[in-house]
C-alpha cells in the first residue's frame, strides 16, 4: 500500500505543494534562502488536498487523518539523523505540521547515523528520511536518488540481477548520473546540457521533495579576528 501511494507522482506533488517553504526559510532560516527551483514550489494547500483525494486517501479516521486504500490509517515514518544537520529536526517537524493541515499523518525519529546508515542503504528499512543535499554547481542528483530506492538501484548496477526493475523516468535519471555527469567538468556545455535534463526530470516527477535553496547561516566573530569571509 505503501508503495502503491508513493509511486503515484500526484502524492509527491501534493505533499511538496502543501509545504510553506517561505514560512521555514523566514523561521529557520532568518530569512537567508529561497525556496527551491528543482521542484514545483508553490504553497497551495487546496490543490494539495484535491491531488490527495486523487491518489486514494479520500478517505479519513473519525479524527481526521488519512485513510489508505485499504481503509487503514496513513502514516508517513522519518527517521533521521540530526546531529549532522541541526537544522533538519525542526524544518521536519514544520513539515509534518503542514502535512497535518491536509489531513496526512507523519512521525519524526533520531536514530544513531551508524544505525541510520545500516537501515536505509543496506537493509532498505527506511520509509523516509531527511537530510542535506550539497550543491555541486547546482547539481542536486546524486543526492535526490541516495534513498529514492534502494532496490531500484541495486537493479541498476547490477544490470537487472538483483533488485527491482524501476521506471523509465528513473533510469533516465541514473544514466544522465553516472554515465555522463562524472564524465563531465562542471560548468561545461555539456555538463550545462546533462543538468538541464536531470532537472526537467525533477521537476516533472519529484523524486525527492526539497525544501529550500542557497540557504545561509548567521556567524558571528569578534572584530579583532581577522580574514573573516563575509560573503561567497
């Protein structure tokens, strides 16, 4: 059930629409960030609850939340690490209270990275998580497909042995990734063209739903220390 409901790119948008990402930026943020331009980003929790009823959770508890399609209650499980990130707990428990405004049920979990780690890639345990992408000249792949699916990757590096066949917008993805971004130098007009696609990719089916970009933190330091970058 599970699957069959995130799967559905509808359920994706949904949640990303139902995000007030100018709120977590101003509130985390001090307003340093925008929100992201990978994914649509619009704060439209109307349309996010249309799309929801779409996907076959119409259905609600007597206390409002969520029902699957097989009548049981939809919850959404995070589990994350957070020492590494000490921004990623509150902007998850934004999140889940947005979530909560359309009616879709989450739990938020820290765990110890090493058990995080041992869950999410070697044992595909994890239903979701949170976590930092880097910016690598804007290139956000890598990162959006470290926990898409730990069985649709395995199919494709071992040529279909293992694993579970994924969907051709996925093996788009994974071959503009590791067969032409790492043979290409940022900035170049290939690389420039590879990430055009990636991110038309993205943008079109949400594999990850990210929250805010160029996001800056506040430092304070005394006048007397000298070489202090204060922009870049």
């Amino acid at each position: 059930v599970w699957r069959k409901v995130v799967w559905d790119v509808r359920f994706r948008k949904a949640l990303s629409l139902a995000i007030n990402r100018k709120e977590i930026i101003d509130t985390i943020y001090y307003g340093f960030g925008k929100p992201t331009s990978w994914i649509p980003s619009e704060y439209n929790p109307e349309e996010a609850n249309r799309l929801l009823d779409a996907v076959g959770l119409k259905k609600r508890s007597s206390d409002g939340w969520r029902l699957g399609p097989d009548g049981k209650p939809f919850t959404i499980n995070f589990e994350t690490i957070g020492i590494w990130e000490p921004d990623m707990i509150p902007v998850n428990e934004l999140v889940i209270e947005y979530w909560k405004k359309v009616g879709t049920k989450a739990t938020l979990k820290q765990i110890d990275p090493t058990l995080w780690q041992q869950r999410g890639r070697e044992a595909n345990e994890l239903q979701a998580s949170v976590l930092w992408g880097a910016h690598d000249q804007g290139w956000q792949l890598g990162y959006s497909l470290d926990f898409a699916s730990v069985l649709w990757d395995q199919w494709y590096e071992t040529g279909g042995k293992k694993g579970e066949e994924p969907p051709i917008w996925y093996k788009s993805l994974l071959d503009l990734y590791y067969k032409t971004k790492r043979a290409e130098v940022p900035g170049s007009s290939k690389y420039k063209e590879v990430e055009k696609k990636a991110r038309a990719l993205e943008y079109k089916y949400i594999p990850a739903i990210y929250i805010a970009e160029e996001v800056k933190y506040p430092v304070i330091a005394s006048a007397k220390l000298g070489n202090v970058p204060t922009s870049g």
